[in-house]
C-alpha cells in the first residue's frame, strides 16, 4: 500500500489530537520498554547558534508498528523580546519505521510540554508519597502548567503554590489553575516556606543558578527537577543529591545535560549513588519509594522515546480525522 | 519582523528552484568556508532500523545571514521490489539561525543528488586533467546521471561509459544522457576496458564489494567514490588508496564510514596518508593536482554543510515565488 502523502499538523490540531492522560499512559508505556531494555538507543545531538541552538532529539520504536520520529527544537531564551517569538519552537518529522515514508510533520511545542508534563506524572506515580496533596510549582510557564495538570492526574493534590521571580506570571499563574483545576492555587512569597507545606516540588525554569536549597527540603518530598536541559542550567542545590534517593530519565544525558551533572562534577556524589533509570522502576527492576519519609529526586531531561511515542499518538489519531492537511513532498 | 509562515516545497518545486550549476557554486563555496575554519562542526546521526536505516544530519552556517538546516534520510535498500518506494526518502527543515523559526520543510531527495552531484563536480574542478573528455560512469541511477550532468560543467568531456550491474538500466543511461548532453555514451561491456580508456571514473552504486580494480586505474585518472556512505558499502579496491593521491570530504567521517575507512581497516594506509580534505583545497591551503600522471581518489561521504548551503539555495530562489505553500506550524 503506497502512502496517500504527508499529515501536516499545526499546534492547535496537535493539542486537540493529544489529551494529557493519553500522553501520561504513552509515556508510561515507553519508560516500560525502556526498562525492560526493549528500546534502541535513540540519538541526539546539538548544534550552538549564536543566541541560542539547535537540539535534534530522535529514534525508532515498535508500536503497533515501527515508527521513527526526529524532532529539531530551536531554544533562543531572547527570542521573546527580541522577536516577538517562543523560547522554544521546533518540527518534528514522523516516518514509517518499516519503509522510511514521511507520514506526517508537525509543530513539536506541544508534544515536548505534554510529554514533558507526564512524564514528571509518571515519575509522580511511583516516586511521590501516594497521599500527597500540596505541590509548589517553581516556574509559571507552559511548563508549569502541564506539570500541575499532570501531577493532578496522578495525587490527590488539592493545593499548590506557585512560584516565579516574575510575581505577575505567578499571580497570572495561580488564577488560572486554580479556576481551571478546582483547588486552591496561591502565589508562594516565600519559596522555603511554601516548599516546607509541600508534598511534590517541581523546577522548570531557566534558571542557571540553583534556588531550591537542601535545607527547604521537608522529609518525604518528591522533588521533579525538568528545566535543566543544558549544562548551563542549574535549579538544585546540588547537596540535594547528597544521601537522597537519586532517579533519572537517562543517566548518560543527565550526568551531562542535567541538574545531575552539578552534583557529579563538584564531587558531591559518582554515578553509583543513583539508585535507577526511571524506566528500571517502571519495569519493576527497581524499588521505588520504599518508606513515607525518604526524600526522592528525579533527574528529567527528556528523552527522544517520549517524543516518539507521544508523536505516534497523536498521529494515530490523526488518521481518523479526514479534513487535516497532507502533503505529497516526493511529488 | 514576524515570519510569515513555513514554504512547504515538493520535490518537483525543488529541483525547479536549484539548477546544477548553482548547486555547484553553493557547494564550491562551502567547501572554501569549511577548507578556511569558517564553519562550525556539523552534526550527523545515524539509526539503524530493520530493513535499513535512517540517517539526520544538521548544520548551522553564516551565508547572507545563519541559517540552520537538519535532513533526515531513509535509506531502505528494499523499497522498490517491496513497497514501490524510492530506496531514498526524506525531508529537510531549514530555520532561520537567528531565531529559529522553520523557515521552509522540503522534500530531501533533489538536494542530496544535486549536492552529491555538486561535490563531485567541485573535486573534478580542482582534481582531474582539465583536458579530460572520457568519463566512465559506475551506476546508472539518479546519482549517476547527475554526475555526469555534473562533470561536463567542469571538464570538456565528450564520451562516457556506463556501466551497471543492471545492463538494461545501463541502456536507459546511455540512451537517455547521449541525447540530452549531446556527447557519445555507450554501455561499458568491459569495465576494465572503459575505464582504461577514460580519465575520470565515478562510482555510485549500492555495492558492498569492491568493483574498481587498482589494476584497471590508468596514470593521470581522477576517481570520486560517491556511493559509499555506511561502513558496509565499497567500491573501490583498497589497494588503490596506496601511493595515490587520497583526497576526502571530511577526514573523520571517511575514515568511519567512506571507501577509506576499508583502507585504514586492513592497514594499507594510515590518516597521515591522507592527501587533504576537499576544502583545504578549495581555500588553496594545499595542492590539488600535481602533474597530468598522478592518480587522485575522492572519497565522498556528503557533508551536512552541502545540504545546508544547497536547502539555503532553494529557499532564497524561493522567497520570490508567490505561487508556494506555506503553513503557519504554530497556529
């Protein structure tokens, strides 16, 4: 059967395409097959721009078939006020894993918050006290959002604090939610304070100096550090991975890219204190969260996996709906 | 300035936008800028699928402003006998380098022939006897033809042989290229008997067995090993690097991946045997041709900044032309 073209999709059919529970339970599957080493290595690879890069994050899974899935994200932090344009724009390209055929190409803004969001949801689910109720939120943008969203389908939160060094965003921030989630969403003045409350505590921010202190660390938390996704960037005091129960998305990238990578570097801790690949846990390799006090950090820097499997998704739902664009490119 | 939307480019727009001799001169250029250490270090990623593989490679370059370019390529070997699909399938996404923004999503297949076409070209110019009127050609596809398309406007060809494993494909060359370029091509019934009478010889087939007997190269030949470009395919018989004259596109990526990197594996010669890269040449910081005797080889395995310069050539003839698609990825 010849291919009747390419599937063009813009961001708002993407987010129409792809709810966060589907997103959660395709990202959950991927850490599975991760764990159970039944996944290739994908591949990665970065290219510096002047003002900012270029990130091509990409790989090969059997799904219900195989598909391939390359995305190339640009990152240019002024682009905003420079340009008037997101931090963060990319395209991501879709391929029959079988034949090679480009099934579909589409925006990647989407795919990368909401894949990003489950999979702190995923991590949430086997790491987070399971009665956890209070999150604080250290970051009031897209990425926020999906993380509390996500937390919400995973803990019975019915608090959470917000938290950015642009008050407004986080006024902004705290009105949404909570309207839009039904609990109660309250700007944090004072990080420790707010942090203290918590039960979860997610960084996604462009920080590239740590805020989040050991010492506002209370027993039992489950901390979800995201933002750093270059070695620049730095959200946890890194004596926070000291004696802590440490988890990552994927070793090699974290001890390079991620917060990790702090932590390794000056010393603190090796590559043997990381208790797992979350994935492992997924897999039911390794223990979780094994008592009500043990603190617990995980390491997320995205993995190409979660960007193929939450593509196909959305793709995959695609074909049912006959009025999206195509596009012959080999014509 | 707000960009105005992605162009959206079919095969057939593309090879209307680039004609060779363009391509050519983009490509002359690149080589020239990477041959001056003007160029940053592209990135190339291969995954390997069931029944083939995919291949990305991206790169970022200054040319009337930065622009950044990823080609992702299928190369599935079976396509043909087993989908009716091209063994080469892909798709590039060209951004602008300031910003990021995808500035245009294209079909891939015209740019990697006219580019690969184009470096051959290029290393012709600065290579082969400028006296030289026997071209054999090895490989009656796509990349052959445009080879040949591409030597005549470099060198004062006026014969050619074709030569093929497939004799009815060898037929079709020879038939159609005679009439198009008005020079006499004739099926090669003797490879060896061919290339002793020529004074440049192209290979780019699929093989994963050497072919091209050093004992066949007369004195003064110019050979491009073109189709090599995983480290199972060869082409040329090992023994012809020796004593030679090797030139290459990128050292390292031949070494791992070109005819050369046969070479090198069985010892025959080592990287210090290496004449230059093809840009050091070009910028005129090392010697080409030498004397009308001397052979040179060109192990060619495509740079990632070919496809950025010939993608950039596109999307510039393109801007003018009102008729294109576009589509705003981020609605």
């Amino acid at each position: 059967m010849k291919p009747e073209g390419t599937l063009l999709l813009k961001r708002h059919e993407v987010a129409e395409l792809l709810t966060l529970e589907e997103c959660i339970s395709a990202v959950e599957q991927v850490f599975k097959l991760q764990g159970e080493g039944k996944t290739a290595a994908p591949g990665v690879l970065g290219i510096h721009a002047h003002d900012g890069g270029f990130h091509i994050k990409a790989g090969l899974l059997d799904l219900s078939r195989p598909y391939f899935v390359a995305k190339a994200n640009a990152n240019f932090p002024q682009n905003m006020q420079r340009f008037g344009l997101p931090l963060i724009q990319g395209i991501i390209v879709l391929c029959d894993g079988e034949n090679g055929y480009p099934l579909a190409v589409m925006d990647s803004t989407e795919i990368t918050i909401l894949r990003t969001g489950a999979a702190t949801a995923v991590a949430a689910k086997y790491l987070a006290r399971p009665d956890s109720k209070v999150a604080t939120i250290c970051g009031c943008g897209n990425q926020g959002r999906v993380s509390l969203r996500a937390l919400m389908k995973v803990r019975p939160l019915d608090r959470a604090y917000a938290f950015d060094n642009d008050g407004a965003q986080a006024e902004h921030f705290a009105r949404e939610l909570s309207s839009e989630l039904g609990i109660e969403v309250t700007v944090a003045g004072d990080l420790a304070e707010a942090v203290r409350k918590s039960d979860i505590c997610v960084t996604c921010t462009p920080s590239k100096r740590y805020f989040l202190n050991r010492e506002y660390i209370p027993p039992g938390m489950f901390v979800a550090a995201v933002g750093a996704d270059n070695e620049e960037k730095q959200e946890l005091d890194p004596r926070l991975m000291q004696k802590n129960k440490i988890i990552v998305d994927l070793l090699e990238q974290c001890a390079t890219i991620g917060d990790l990578h702090h932590a390794l570097e000056c010393g603190l801790i090796t590559r043997e204190d990381i208790h797992a690949e979350l994935g492992e846990i997924v897999a039911g390799r390794k223990t979780g969260r094994e008592s009500a006090e043990e603190i617990i950090v995980f390491d997320s820097t995205g993995m190409a996996l979660q960007d193929v499997v939450a593509t196909v998704a959305v793709y995959e739902r695609a074909l049912s709906n006959n009025s999206t664009a195509r596009m012959n490119f080999f014509a």
